[in-house]
C-alpha cells in the first residue's frame, strides 16, 4: 500500500491513514479504559468516606434517641406524680411500648456494630435505663394510690408492683410524697448519669471509629487523585496528537480537495493511497453524474409512454416561457375509455402515442406539445393571436381526419380542444382555466370540435 507522506518531501514515507487510525484509537482505547477504572475507584472510595459521614451522624441521632428516649420517661413519669395527670403515664407507656426509640436504637447499633466497643456502652446505657424503669414503675404504682385512682384502669407493668408493708401503711399523701422522692433522690440521678455517661462513651468511641476509617480512605483517595491525574495527562497528550496528526495528514489534504469539488472541478489523484482513491472514486462519480443529471432532468419533464414534456415539463413551461402573446390549447380524446375497455389497455396505450405523434407532427415546429395526464394532452403556442383561430381549427380538423383512419390496427379516435389565447394581461391561472371552459363547451356540444375563448370572454380586462 502506498504510504502517506508525513513531509513536504514526495519520495518520503510515513505511516498511512489506516495504521495511524489502529494505533491512535488502541492507545486511546487503553487510556481510557484505565482512567474509567480509576475513576470507578475514585467514585467507590467517595463513597465509603460519603457513607461513614452518613453512618456517623445515624448513629449520633441513634445514641441520642436513646438517651431522649430515657429523658422523655423520666419526664412524663415525674409530671405523673406530681400532678396525678394520667395522660402523662398514657404518653410514659407509648414510648416505651409502642415508639420504643431506645429498642430501635439499639437493635440499629446491633446490626451494623454489635462486636463494637460502641455497641456495649450503648447497651449498658440501656440496661441502666431499664433498671430506671423498675423504679418508675414502682413511683407509678405509689402515685395511683396515693391519688385514689382505680389499679385496674392502669398498665400491667403497674399493677404487677407490689409495695413493701411499710409503704402499704402509708397514707395516700405518704405515698405521693415517696413516689416523688423516688424519682427525684441520688439513687435516681445517679442513675441518669449512668446512661448519660454511657451514652456519651458511646458517641465517642462510634466517632473514632468512624474518624479512623476516614483517613484512612482519605490517604487512599489522595494516591488515587495522582494517578487519575497522569492518566487525564496522557489522554490529553494523545488526544493533542491526533488533532495535529488528523490535520496533517487528513484535513490539510482534503481542504483542497473541497475548494475543488466546491468548483465542481475534477480533483488531481495524488497524495496518500487513501486520498488517491477518493479523488478518483469522486472523479468517476462526477463523469457519471454529469451524464446521469441530462438524463434526470429529461425523465423528470417528460412522458416515458409519449416522450412529451409531462406535467411537470408542462408547469415549467408555463412559468419559463413568454406568454404575453400565446396560445394554450387543452386537448382530449373523445370516447377513450370506450377503446380501453373494448380494445385492452395496451391498445390504448398505442393509441396516446399515435396521439402524441400527431400532434407533434401538426404542432412540433410551431409550439409545445405536452401529455398532462391520461388522455389529457396539451399544446403551447408562443406568438400567437386570436387571429390564428381559423388556422387553429383547420389543423384540428385535419388532426381528427387523420386519427379517424389509423395505420397499423390502431383503434380510431377523435380529440377536442379548447383553446385560450393570452394578449399580455391574463395570468397562468385564469388561461388555463379558459382554456378548461372552452374545452368544457366542446364536450357539450358535440365532441371532436374545437372551441375559442378569448380575454373578453373570460372577463378579463
């Protein structure tokens, strides 16, 4: 294969447009591939540092629940007592059986660091919380008697407490009175502390945990970024190279090649083997072209049956030719679909051309002649005048003598004209339509005639 040349030298070789196309899109096939790797990597290590952020503050908010949760007891509990509100002992039982945050909390912890450090402290804080419960209960259960409050309208959890004899010998104030010591003596805050204390343990031991793995993800990202970078480096110097080398050897060459086609100039084959091959595929497909567009151009206006100018040829005409001073004549056979039927269609396809000869016999030298469609024929007269209607009608007439005694087998025929003459003021439109109305008046009266209107009697000035 013949090499492209890389330098203004022609006797130099380089490498050709294909090879050069392996070698850019493997390497950078290969570049990419490893960056899409790298970055793949980048993107997991975000996420494991994304998602310990995340976990880290799920776990906050579930240590925290827990000692909300405790705090909330403890509060509904004491306004229990104090006030003697049973609502308050209503809303104490909905979280601890029915919110359960403390349960949530720890079963979440559990799951995902049940073996932890964290996990064990908020255990701890848990069953300190618990064993509070016992005594809340217990304050409960002093409370309802010491208000007068019916047992039985109470939890279960209350109704399984039984006091010692000495409080059951206390009054109802008494018992008021030791409900609220029990949840407001050292015992109790001690307690609170506890889980307090726990709770806090927990947080710290779930943040240096999670801080732990953070850097370490952190350093892994940083070596990950530098490759990422070189990577991105060499892509870029590839991709540089490719341009440079695109235009080079690809764009620089073609872009005289475009100012040539742009002129519809035949393109001189040199230069590299894969441009040599495009100017003489583009030179062979111009020479064809060239021949084809005649051939194009005469299919698209004329009648394959006829080889008369066709409507297209015919609208073409009206728009191209000077028509201050003519004559449009519409033609149409009489009785043709009679010869279809009787005769087949071939015969009558013998007959529009036997038409067509005709009328280019009669009107070849002196106008147009054009097949519109069907049996619909028309002719376009340049330089003619309404005095011509006499020489226009003798040539009808001797048209129709002809086609009434055909050569050759052919069916008879007899055609109608209307005829519309222009003098420099009617437009296209209202000609043909003139023409129509004349052509119109021969059928009604008669047919294989020929009828004139003219200006006047269309109504045009």
């Amino acid at each position: 294969m013949e090499k492209i040349h890389l330098f203004t030298s022609a006797n130099e070789k380089g490498l050709s447009l294909k090879k050069l196309n392996y070698i850019m899109v493997i390497a950078a096939l290969i570049i990419s591939a490893v960056l899409f790797f790298a970055m793949r990597q980048t993107n997991s290590m975000y996420d494991k540092a994304h998602s310990a952020t995340l976990q880290l503050h799920q776990y906050e908010e579930t240590s925290a629940n827990l000692r909300y949760a405790s705090d909330y007891l403890t509060e509904q509990i004491r306004l229990f007592a104090i006030t003697g509100d049973k609502g308050y002992l209503d809303e104490y039982f909905r979280e601890a059986n029915v919110a359960k945050r403390r349960d949530k909390a720890l079963k979440l912890l559990k799951t995902q660091h049940g073996d932890s450090v964290a996990y064990a402290e908020l255990q701890s804080a848990m069953n300190g919380s618990l064993y509070l419960m016992n005594m809340e209960y217990h304050a409960a259960r002093l409370a309802v008697d010491a208000y007068g409050y019916n047992l039985a309208d109470y939890p279960e959890e209350v109704q399984r407490v039984h006091l010692f004899q000495h409080e059951e010998a206390l009054s109802p104030q008494e018992k008021g009175e030791q409900a609220k010591s029990m949840l407001f003596n050292e015992e109790y805050r001690r307690q609170k502390r506890y889980i307090i204390g726990h709770t806090e343990n927990c947080l710290k031991a779930l943040e240096k945990e999670i801080w732990d793995s953070q850097v370490v993800v952190a350093e892994d990202l940083k070596r990950q970024m530098l490759v990422e970078h070189a990577l991105t480096l060499l892509l870029i110097a590839v991709l540089l190279g490719i341009v440079y080398l695109t235009s080079r050897l690809v764009i620089f060459p073609l872009q005289n090649c475009v100012q040539l086609i742009r002129k519809d100039a035949e393109i001189p084959v040199k230069g590299a083997a894969e441009i040599r091959f495009l100017a003489k595929t583009y030179n062979q497909i111009r020479e064809s072209n060239l021949r084809r567009r005649k051939q194009l151009t005469y299919d698209a206006t004329h009648d394959k049956l006829t080889t008369l100018y066709n409507r297209r040829g015919f609208d073409a005409l009206l728009d191209e030719l000077d028509l201050s001073d003519a004559a449009l004549l519409i033609v149409d056979l009489d009785n043709f679909k009679g010869i279809n039927d009787a005769y087949g269609h071939d015969a009558g396809d013998r007959v529009l051309i036997h038409v067509a000869d005709t009328l280019i016999e009669y009107f070849g030298d002196e106008g147009y002649v054009c097949r519109l469609g069907g049996d619909e024929f028309a002719v376009i007269m340049e330089n003619a005048t309404p005095s011509m209607q006499n020489y226009l009608t003798a040539k009808i007439h001797a048209i129709n003598e002809k086609l009434k005694s055909p050569e050759d087998d052919i069916p008879a025929v007899t055609i109608s004209v209307g005829v519309s003459f222009c003098n420099g003021h009617m437009d296209v439109k209202d000609l043909l339509k003139s023409a129509d109305t004349s052509l119109y008046d021969v059928k009604e009266h008669g047919k294989s005639d020929v009828h004139f209107s003219t200006e006047e009697e269309t109504g045009t000035a």
